[in-house]
C-alpha cells in the first residue's frame, strides 16, 4: 500500500512540474497582450476577444436574386428630377442628372448585402481588433470641422452605438468589408438592393421620404441620425434598410460621368480607375430629391465626411 501511495505522489509531482512551466507561457503571452492594448477598457478587451475569434460575420444580409433590373433614368424622368430640384434649388439644369442617362435593364448575378448600414459599435470591433485608424477626422483645423467628429479615441457616446459610422474613407470601408470577408458592393448591385428589379423612385416606392428616412437635417451632433433600422417603411423591395437618407454610402465603383453611355450589361463593375467613388443614396442633411434611388453623386476616395458611411456585401457561393 504504501509504495503504491509513494508512486501517486511521485506521479502527481511530475504533472504539476510539467504544467507549471507551460502555464508560465500562458501568462506571459496574455500579459504581452493586454500590455499591447493599454488605452482599451475591459469592454473593449471584451469586444477583442471576440471579434479576434469571429472577425467574418454574415448575419443580417439578404440575398438579393439574379436577374435583369432597371438601372438609371430616363430623358423624360431627368426633366422630372430637375423640377422636383428647383424646389429646393432654383439654379437646377437637366444636365446635372446627365450621369444617370441613359436607363438600361442590367442583369446581375445575385449577391448578398448588408441589411443595415455599418453601425459605430461594428465598426468599434474592427478597429480594436486590427489597430485599423479610429472613425473619426483628425486633419480638422477648425471648431466646425471637429463637431463632426462623434468619437473620442476608442469611446463614443453610447447613444450613437447602432447609429451608422460616419468620417470613414473609401479606403477604410473597403478594409472594413474585407476583413468581415465581404466587399463594398458594386454601384450597379447597390442600385438594385435599392429601387427593386422594376427601378422603383426610392426604395419603398414612389411616396414622399416622410417617416421612411432620415433627411432634411441640420447638425445636431450624436441627435443627428438614427439608428440603423429605424424606419420600417422605409425598407427596399428585398427588406434593405435606410438606403435612402442617414448617411451616403460608399460603393466599390470609380465615378464616370459617362459611363452609362458604354458600360456593359451584363454584371457592371465600373470604370477600371478614376479620381473619385461614386457614393449613394443621400444623407440626413439632404433633400427628398436627392434621397431617389438612382441619383449618383462622387468623392474623392480619402476623404472623410460626417453624412457618409457604408455598407458591405458578399458573392452568392
């Protein structure tokens, strides 16, 4: 009995002698960790953690069928854009909407998209996770200029959470979509998540922009947008929210004035470079004419503005 008891000993030493140094490791690799994360709170080692762990995220999307759309406007429906314009803006001329001329029926393949915006807590992971730069205009040189910033370091209002990020490039969207293992969606592929195969006004139809969208808006900073989803009326034929209003979003394409004139008909990425993104879909600050769902505006791809965001999406396989 007892040399059994001394072999249980001699056992139960060794185990503990082996896992000790192996311990050792554990802590000092997590101390290292955490050491490299020293402005983050514990929320945020938490956000870490998992988003390290879980960074491809296809929930809340939709799939958006193949098939043959209605994309850009007619002649006549530019002389009705420009009129509904001058409501707002009496200097309108038709050739503003020349870009969106002439209207073609595009086939796409089908695709995935995001159901909402990218939110600031989405994008909050992201940016622990990767060391990406914080949502947020640091060349400001003016009062004005940094009301536009919403966050502060790694923190911002709790009440902007699921509100959609804004002062994000095109460049930082698009690491954004890589890194959740998606994309920026194409010009053409966002416009029919938009206004549905039929080409529809806006995405919910023809009706006025009230209580279907964030628009008309003077900055009132963290009470300026809404939150992702707000508006259920508001949702496109295929269950998209806020593509209309809250902010601009970003898309994949190079802007060309003419590019209607020649693109192809059949899944259309854009021009192969430019100078500026094309971005769509209006913002808070902007009127109900400029919410329609084929009205194509441009940016220069680094720059960061308060009224523009994104969304992702994804191949169908």
């Amino acid at each position: 009995m007892s040399h059994r008891l001394f072999f249980f000993f001699v056992v139960c030493f060794f185990c503990w002698a082996c896992f000790l140094p192996l311990t050792s490791v554990v802590f000092a690799m997590h101390k290292g960790k955490v050491a490299s994360r020293q402005g983050l709170s514990n929320n945020q080692h938490e956000i870490l953690a998992n988003s390290s762990s879980t960074k491809s995220d296809n929930s809340f999307m939709v799939r958006v069928p193949k098939g043959a759309f209605k994309m850009g406007s007619s002649f006549i429906e530019n002389k009705k854009h420009v009129k509904e314009c001058r409501k707002y803006d009496k200097s309108c001329e038709l050739w503003w909407f020349s870009d969106e001329f002439p209207d073609q029926l595009i086939f796409l393949d089908s695709f995935w998209i995001d159901i909402y915006e990218v939110t600031n807590d989405k994008y909050l992971e992201f940016v622990i996770a990767t060391g990406h730069r914080l949502a947020l205009d640091e060349t400001c040189e003016t009062v004005k200029c940094r009301e536009g910033n919403l966050w502060e370091g790694f923190s911002f209002p709790a009440r902007i959470k699921r509100q959609p990020v804004t002062q994000v490039s095109w460049q930082d969207a698009n690491a954004y979509c890589r890194w959740r293992g998606k994309r920026l969606p194409s010009e053409a592929e966002w416009e029919k998540a938009a206004r549905g195969p039929s080409g529809n006004l806006y995405p919910w139809g023809s009706g006025s922009p009230k209580n279907r969208a964030t628009y008309g808006r003077k900055w009132r900073g963290m009470f300026t947008m809404t939150d992702a989803g707000t508006y259920s009326q508001g949702a496109s034929l295929y269950g998209v929210f806020d593509m209309a209003g809250n902010v601009w979003e970003w898309v994949d394409d190079w802007y060309d004035l003419k590019y209607y004139q020649w693109r192809r008909k059949k899944n259309p990425r854009g021009p192969g470079e430019g100078e500026f993104k094309v971005v769509r879909g209006g913002s808070w600050v902007n009127h109900a004419d400029t919410l329609r769902s084929s009205f194509r505006r441009w940016s220069e791809p680094e720059v960061r503005y308060n009224d523009t965001g994104f969304r992702c999406a994804r191949d169908d396989n």
